[in-house]
C-alpha cells in the first residue's frame, strides 16, 4: 500500500469531485442526513456533465473552477424548487439517541468496510500506475489526455475514435472526473484513473446505498449499520464490473444509480402533492447524471421501478378510496400512467442514440437455461471464476456460489412480501434475474430488444443484481432480528423484545465487522480478487502475454518522452498496446483505439507506409497527420486484430525508418523517408 499511500492527493480530490459538486444540491433540495449525502454523487454528476457541455458549446476551457459555479447555479435552482414545494424536507432526523445511534453504527461499520475494500482493491490492481489489460483502456485513459489537450470534456466532442468529426456522443463523465484529478493534482493518467475507480467503487456506491437504504429502512440503527458492510458483499458489483472491458462508465453509472433510485422512492411513495416536487427535481437531475455516466444505468433503473411505480399506483387508488372517490376514478392513474410510459417509450425510440441499441446483440447464449437460473441463485452470475477477461475464451465450469449472501438474498425476498414499503423489491429483483436469465440462456428475439442496451451482455445485467440484491440482504436481517426479538419476547412472557437504538448500533457493529472481515476470506471472494489482480496484471515480457502491455513495452513508454519531440506523433497498431502511447508517455497516438473510424490518412498509413518510398501519397499523409514515429510492441491483446496494419511491418528494411530504441520485442522507428 505504500506506492497507494504517496499518490495521496489524487486520492483525496477524486472523492472530493465526484461528492462535493452535488453535496449544495441535494441540500438545496431539500435532502438531509443520509439521503442528501448518499444523492449527491449522482448530483455532482449532472453538475459536471452538465457544465463541461456547456462549456464545450461556448468554447471555454475545461477547469474544476467552472464546476463549482456549476454547481452553486444548480443549488440555486434546487432551492428555488424547494421554497415551491413548501420548504418541507428529507432525511432529517430529530437530536436524540436514535441520531447518535445511527451515526455510530453508520460511521464504525462504514468506515471499517470502505477501508478494507480500499486495501484490497488496490492490492488486486497492485499499484496506483497499473493500467488494465483490457481492451477498452486505450479508449478511455486516451480519451482523457484528448480532454486535458483540448480542454473540452463534454460528452457531445468524445470523437477519440472519429477524428474528422466535429461532434460525438459518448458518456464523458468517467472521464471528466478523472481530467479533473489529473488537472488539481498533476498526477499521471492511469493513477488518477485508478484513484477515481476505487473512490467510485469503495465511497460512490456504499454512500448511494446509503441513501437508498435510509429511505426503505428508516432511522434504524441496526439496519442502516449494516448497510455498507453488505454493499460488498456480492461479486457481480463492484468487483467484477472492474475487471471486465474495462468499463469505466458503466462502474461509474451503476455506483450512482442506487441514489437516483432512492430519489425515485421518494418521489414515488415517501412524497405527495407539491412535496413531491425536489424529490421529482432530484431524479430528472439523476437521470442526466446517469445519461453522462453510460445511459444503460437509465434503462436499468427504468426496468427496477416498474414495480415500484405500481406499489405507487397501489397506494394512489387506495388513497383516492379512502377519500370517497368512485372506482373509476381511483383506477383511472393507472391507463394514465400506461399511456405515458408507452409514449416515452416510443418517443426514446426515436432518438439515434436508443434506436441503435434496440435489439443489438453482441453477446451470443452461452448457457442452459438451469446453469443460468442456478448462477443467479448461488450468485455465481458471471463470477471470475466462469468468466475470465474478454476477448478471451469463457469458460463454463461452476463458479463457487456466494452461499450465505444469495440464502440472505431469498430470505429477504421473501420478508420483503409482508411489509407493504418493501413489497416492490423482490418482484424489482425478479426482473434483474429474469434479465441475466435472457441473455444468457434464451435466445429469442426478445432478447435483444429487451437488453440491447446492454449489448445483451450477461456481465453488464449481472452486475446489476446487488442494486436490489444489496437491500433484500438487509431486509433479511431485518426479518430474522424481528423472529429473534419475538421469540425472546414470548420466553420473557411479552409481545416481543424492544431494543434500544444504542443495542441496535451494537449489534450492528458486531455483524457490520463480521461480514467485512469473515466474508471476504472465503473462496469466493479470494477468487474476484485474483480475477481483478489478473485484470491489471504486468507480464515481465510479450511472449508470455495476452494483455496489452508487458513490463518491459512500459519501460520504453516511460522513456518515449524523452525521445519524441512535443507536438509530433506516433503510428502503432493499437492491437499491441501502442496505442497507450498518448495516455502514458503524453505524445498524440494516430491510432488511439482498436476501433478507430479511418479517414483516408490514417487508412493510407496504416495500408502502405513502408512503401513510403514509392508512393508520394503516403509521404503526404505521414505530413498530414505529423507522424515522425513508428511504436511496435509485438504480440496483440489476446492474440486479436491480425492483419489490420500491414503498412506497418518491415519499415527498416524498406528503407522507410531506423530503429531509435527498444525493449524486449518493443521497438520505436524514427520515419526517415518523409
């Protein structure tokens, strides 16, 4: 932990921007306590995609400066909703033992269960500079130098990959936030990438459970205590969805979307009449959050509110009966409500970015349908242990199941059922399930329509599992303290045992310590640890590797810098790893992703370099794009993309470069013919 402990400040800052920016928010709203600061991620990030679109359609410089004015005009407007709504708040609670008792059991076990999952993740990525071999990381690390050298981070100008364009939309937050680290601490791309990735995934996501968990539970010591401790305690999020792809976006969207839920819960049930209107306000602002982070967290969370939504509609009609009104009326929210979510439905379709997603299907079935519905019983649903690092080959063996969890997980369904508030849940869960249960093992035409956004990916529905998952565990505790106080209650010769707010915050701390000490020395979680290890891991040389770079290419990228001139650029094919050439030694990769949209240059270099010697064409290219350097780094990632840049083998003996520097099969050219 000592190289994590110097790169303290990138640490310290990437919680602070992906929390503070939506902490005046939420309070302008109205929010207190647990929900304000458990929404305030997903706050903070509207405020900073918001503000770096707006910012990239005036053409002004990118800086943590223009965040904060982001974020005191959405506090303003936030209040101003609230003063509308009749001042009335959320989330307060009353000076007493109860207030006490849950910030003890909140801040012990929470503190405890974040500084575990902090020493652990970053012990499994193994240090603060480590770059994951996957196949998305040239994408994302690159696309935030792209962001630093234009000083432009909204998600409308991500053209990384289509250079001629002048506008593209790709969720930029992720990336925001890290240029912003990057920006206040002038540390290096992969270690404020990493630092945003474990803040994200060991303070974002337990601190938005919270959230949720305040307004399903209510001030309960007990419950609320052991919240953070279990927010870990399933593979599929977040350990798994950080070290597949890897998806930084989707980590960050999913660690969100439990805040944005809660607001949803509020709005949709804890709220009436004119009070519900900042609960409303924080879930539109939720949802532009989810948009910029990766908008499947907003289709996510519109398949967990369906149920949710008719619990709502329950309660609506029971009301309006209560009152006196004729069936027809307490029945008339529901077409209503019918007709409006098909129009939205339709109205989404016709946008380009939706249309193109309804129906993709990337990922084929690989699994029966009992394997996939024991995996979401067991919670072995895409566990490392089945399914090691895309691209390569999955393998199908059993998983070892997360026993004591999934148990928690079915008993909680089924408390759930006789507690009105909570009711939605399991059939919230059932969805999910029957989600991993469609892509994985049914293969109808359904399936893409229904998780096309998704890609039809069982990892991406997989790791959606804990959003629900996480809460039903709780109501489990919930369900086996209320038989245990019962059953004591009836041997004392009373209805049940009452305990005191402080028992209640002891016996949390108690089970808080056990699940995050005991839990994560099982084999399970043993075997997601080494699989995330395995996602950041440095081969000493190319041969024995599949990732994409290898001890000794990142030595040469650590000394490009001092071999290439500012301002000129480097060729590679970024199947072998040069691609990180822009992240990690700061000189203009040409071709920055393995899924680069080629305008005619870069398709002419690519094709016919070495025959720069005969063909004028090619010269004016290599001019064109202020190519100078050629970066060769051996075998591809996983072995893929064979054949795709021909134009770059056998410069030296064409005559067409001359070998500058090399490491083990890395090699840099200097191009001598143009």
């Amino acid at each position: 932990m000592g190289e994590w402990l110097v790169t303290w400040p990138a640490a310290l800052v990437a919680v602070l921007v992906l929390v503070v920016p939506g902490v005046g928010p939420a309070y302008g709203l109205g929010l207190r306590g647990l929900v304000a600061w458990g929404a305030a991620p997903a706050l903070s990030g509207a405020v900073v995609g918001s503000t770096a679109v707006v910012l990239g359609e005036l053409g002004v410089g990118w800086n943590v400066a223009w965040v904060a004015v982001g974020s005191a005009v959405v506090t303003a407007l936030g209040y101003g909703v609230w003063l509308l709504s009749g001042r009335r708040s959320t989330g307060t609670l009353r000076r007493g033992r109860t207030r006490a008792a849950v910030a003890v059991a909140v801040g012990v076990t929470g503190l405890v269960a974040v500084a575990l999952q902090v020493r652990r993740t970053a012990a499994a990525i193994g240090g603060p500079d480590r770059v994951a071999q996957t196949f998305d990381t040239p994408y994302h690390l690159n696309s935030v130098r792209m962001i630093l050298e234009n000083g432009d981070a909204s998600s409308f100008h991500m053209t990384l990959t289509q250079p001629e364009a002048t506008t593209a939309f790709y969720p930029g937050l992720w990336h925001g936030f890290v240029s912003l680290v990057v920006q206040v601490t002038g540390a290096e791309i992969p270690v404020a990438a990493n630092w945003v990735s474990v803040a994200t995934t060991c303070v974002v996501w337990p601190l938005s459970m919270l959230a949720l968990g305040r307004l399903l539970l209510g001030p309960r010591p007990l419950l609320l205590g052991i919240v953070v401790p279990l927010s870990f305690a399933m593979t599929q999020f977040p350990n798994r969805l950080l070290s597949f792809g890897l998806l930084y976006p989707n980590v960050l969207s999913y660690a969100i979307l439990p805040g944005v839920l809660a607001l949803s819960v509020l709005a949709l049930v804890r709220t009436h009449g004119r009070g519900r209107l900042p609960a409303v306000a924080g879930v539109l602002t939720g949802l532009v959050a989810l948009t910029f982070a990766q908008p499947n967290g907003v289709f996510a969370l519109g398949f967990v509110a369906i149920p949710l939504v008719v619990h709502a509609l329950v309660q609506v009609t029971a009301r309006l009966r209560h009152r006196g009104r004729g069936w027809v009326v307490a029945l008339l929210p529901w077409p209503v409500t019918v007709l409006v979510v098909a129009a939205g439905y339709r109205a989404l379709g016709m946008l380009p970015l939706v249309s193109g997603f309804r129906g993709k299907v990337v990922w084929a079935v690989t699994a029966g349908r009992e394997q996939a519905t024991a995996e979401v019983l067991r919670l072995t649903a895409m566990h490392p242990s089945i399914t090691p690092n895309f691209p390569e080959t999955e393998i199908l063996s059993p998983g070892t199941p997360n026993i004591l969890v999934g148990a928690l997980v079915l008993v909680g369904a089924v408390a759930a059922l006789f507690v009105a508030r909570w009711r939605w849940l399991p059939f919230a869960y059932a969805i999910l399930a029957g989600l991993y249960l469609l892509v994985r093992a049914v293969d109808i035409p359904l399936r893409g329509t229904l998780t096309g956004y998704w890609y039809a990916d069982p990892q991406r529905i997989a790791a959606l599992l804990p959003l629900v998952g996480v809460p039903l565990t709780v109501v489990a505790v919930a369900g086996l303290a209320r038989l245990v106080t019962l059953a004591v209650g009836r041997v004392r010769g009373t209805d049940r045992l009452r305990v005191s707010p402080w028992a209640g915050a002891a016996i949390a701390v108690v089970l808080g310590l056990l699940v995050s000490v005991v839990l994560p020395r099982t084999a399970t979680f043993r075997e997601s640890f080494s699989y995330l290890a395995h996602a950041y891991r440095v081969d000493p040389e190319a041969a024995t590797s599949t990732g994409l770079v290898d001890a000794r290419e990142l030595r040469l990228l650590g000394r490009l810098d001092e071999i290439v001139p500012e301002g000129v650029s480097v060729a590679g094919d970024p199947w072998d790893g040069s691609a990180l050439v822009w992240a990690l030694a700061d000189r203009e990769a040409i071709y920055p992703h393995m899924g680069m949209v080629m305008d005619p240059d870069r398709a002419l270099v690519a094709s016919s370099l070495n025959e720069a010697l005969t063909d004028p064409a090619v010269c004016e290219a290599v001019d064109d794009l202020g190519i100078g350097y050629v970066l060769t780094m051996g075998r591809h990632l996983s072995d893929g993309g064979q054949g795709g840049f021909p134009g770059l083998e056998g410069l030296e003996e064409a005559g067409v470069a001359r070998l500058v520097a090399a490491e083990g099969e890395a090699r840099l050219y200097e191009v001598t013919a143009c």
